[in-house]
C-alpha cells in the first residue's frame, strides 16, 4: 500500500521526510519496523 500510494502521488520515498502513525495496529513494532526498512531508517 505505501509503494502504491508514493506511485498514486507521483512521488519518490525519498521526498518523505516524516512519517505520522495514526491507529492502534501503528503500534505493532513489526509495523515499525517494515516502514523503517522501506524508508531506509
């Protein structure tokens, strides 16, 4: 979803430079985790 998402935008990940988690499933540290490795950090 998040790839699909920068596409749908018409952006790249690296013109992200924050990252707001809203929800309970955000909390989930494999969650974290996944969207750390994807963004690089």
């Amino acid at each position: 979803p998040v790839e699909k998402s920068l596409r749908d935008a018409k952006m790249d990940k690296a013109q992200i430079h924050d990252i707001v988690l809203v929800g309970g499933s955000t909390r989930i540290p494999k969650i974290q985790k996944l969207l750390q490795d994807f963004f690089n950090g």
